[in-house]
C-alpha cells in the first residue's frame, strides 16, 4: 500500500503539505498541488478515508434525510446544503424517508451506522419526542422545515403560518371573499401551519372560515387537481383559490381549465414556494418564496459550526417568506 511519506518523497515535499493537498486546503501553492498530485497519480496513491476517520474521529461526511427525491423543492434544498459542505470539504450521504416513521426510524440508524459525523433531518413522520430524545444522546443533528420548541436551536424553518397569511392575504385584497384552500397533508407541520396562517387572514377580514371550501391534499400536483374536481362537485362558489404549494397550484389551474374557467379572469390561483418552474407556467405563477435553498445552506452552516468548529458562519434560524405576485391573480371585478 502505498503511502503518504513515500508520495511526499517523490513529490519533494512534506507529509504535512501531501495532506494538505489530500483535504484541499486553500495554504498550498498551485504549483506544488500539482506536483503532489502527479506523484499521487504515478504512485496509484489512493486516500485510506476510513483510516483517516478511525485517526480522527470524524469522517467528513453528513447524513441527510429527506421524504423523497421526487419534485425540485428538495433537490433545491440538498443543492443548498450540498454547496456548504462541498466548500468545507465534507460530503453528504443522502436517504429517503418517504413521510414513513418505521422508515425515517431506519434509515436515521442506518446514517449513524455508518459513523456520520451529524445528521440534517427533514422528517415528517417520527415525533417530536423521538427527536428530542435522538438530539439530548449527543447526536450532531438539525431538522429543517420544523419547528420543536425544546430543540429550538436544533431547528432551521420557514414560517410557514406568516406564508399561508400573506398568500391569502392577497387575494383578500384584490376584492375576494369567496376563497378555496386546497391544503397539503395536515400531518405535516408545514401544511398545517400554511393553513393557520390562511385562517388568521379570514379572521382579520371579519370572515368565517368555511370547512366546504377547503380540500386536504398531499403536496402533489394531481391533488390540487383533485382538489378542484372535489369542490365542483361540492358545488362550492370561489373567485379565487390559495394552494399549499406550487405543485398543486399547477394541478389546480389544469382542473380548472378543463372545467371552463380560466385564470385569472374568472379564478384567481396563488401557489406557495416559489419553485423554479412557477414563473414558466401559464399564466406565470402567483406565489410565496420559500427560500428552500437557503435553508439547506443554513442547515449545513448549522453543521459546519456546531460539529467542526467553524464559527464564523452567521445563523438564521426562521427564514421568512416573501410574496411573489404575477399573472394567475388579480383584482376581483
């Protein structure tokens, strides 16, 4: 096995300096980076990652937990989070949870297994008193998208009820008072809060919430469809309709456009998240920025200060939402 001090040997520098190249250290000149490269090359030097580990203590590497890998709201948020650690030089090992909580259970003992230096968790199916409990065994972790009052600072979020507040806030606004709320799945903290904030607007304009007009749905764009298809045949009447989340805003629009109307003429259509493709459908969508990647950098920042040290990341750690406003809404004629 061929070794550091004998890459240094024919490279013609120190062991210190090879392994500096080996962690990709900003102190080493570009010419001697090369030079040490091309002995590591002619060598067949490969770096013992798990020696290294053993002699450290830490593996450089950060499990992630995500529901799925489906849709760009989580690519977003891994993109984030992947950038900060690769800029530190750590990596990530991403699994999915699939909402699931034997699943999410699983697969967070299955990071741990593999000796992860800390965790970023966006589960949705186990309790907060799992976490809480996971959080006080030492375990490096933050939870993004959620909220645990007792692991506060373990937590890095959106506030979700100000979002779901602003959303319909709007569309009160442009003159609606008949306004449907197509939900995402009220288990998850983040569809039940969007729908508290949507409740919050009602009650500050003197209107009573009405269960008939709002359809659960699953975050998915064919149950903003089926959202849509459930109020018709309700026989429910709406000037405007305020969604979950983009994707079943786009669902929305599609059963709305085959039951005739269109929008914004004769329905408004707000989305929440401000996903890349909002702004490429027709009309362009209205919606609530979720700064999505800045909470998987944050997240990983969150990392990089409490598990190696670097302190001069700022935190955040409630990100607020912001109104997008364009073509699907307008003012009530």
């Amino acid at each position: 096995m061929v070794t550091i001090k004998q890459v240094s040997e024919l490279a013609g520098v120190s062991s210190a300096t090879v392994s500096r190249v080996i962690n990709n250290t900003d102190t080493v000149k570009e010419k001697t980076r090369q030079q040490v490269l091309q002995a590591m090359a002619k060598l067949g030097y490969r770096h013992n990652v798990i020696a290294a580990s053993l002699a450290s203590n830490k593996t450089n590497t950060v499990g992630y937990v995500v529901p799925e890998l489906h849709g760009s709201f989580f690519g977003a948020m891994m993109a984030g989070s992947e950038k900060v650690l690769r800029d530190a030089n750590k990596h990530m090992f991403v699994v999915t949870g699939h909402s699931d909580e034997k699943q999410e259970k699983k697969e967070i003992e299955a990071l741990l297994s593999r000796r992860c230096d800390a965790l970023i968790l966006h589960v949705e199916a186990v309790s907060d008193e799992y976490l809480i409990d996971l959080a006080s065994q030492d375990v490096p972790l933050v939870v993004v998208n959620r909220y645990i009052e007792k692991i506060g600072a373990n937590c890095i979020s959106l506030d979700n009820l100000t979002g779901g507040y602003l959303a319909t806030c709007h569309l009160l606004e442009q003159g609606h008072r008949d306004i449907a709320y197509l939900a995402g799945a009220l288990f998850k903290a983040d569809g039940k809060n969007r729908l508290a904030g949507h409740k919050k607007a009602l009650a500050e304009y003197g209107l009573n919430y009405n269960e008939d007009l709002m359809v659960e749905g699953n975050f998915q764009a064919h149950s903003g469809e089926d959202g849509i298809n459930t109020l018709h045949q309700r026989g429910m009447h709406y000037t405007a309709v305020a969604c979950a989340n983009d994707e079943m805003a786009s669902g929305a629009i599609n059963a709305l456009r085959n039951l005739g109307k269109q929008v914004p003429e004769d329905v408004s259509v707000i989305g929440f998240d401000n996903i890349d493709y909002a702004s490429y459908l027709t009309p362009k969508l209205t919606t609530v920025n979720y700064p999505v990647r800045d909470i998987g950098a944050m997240a990983a920042r969150w990392i990089l200060n409490q598990v190696y040290g670097d302190h001069q990341m700022t935190m955040k750690h409630i990100l607020m939402p912001e109104l997008i406003v364009r073509g699907s809404s307008r003012a009530l004629k």
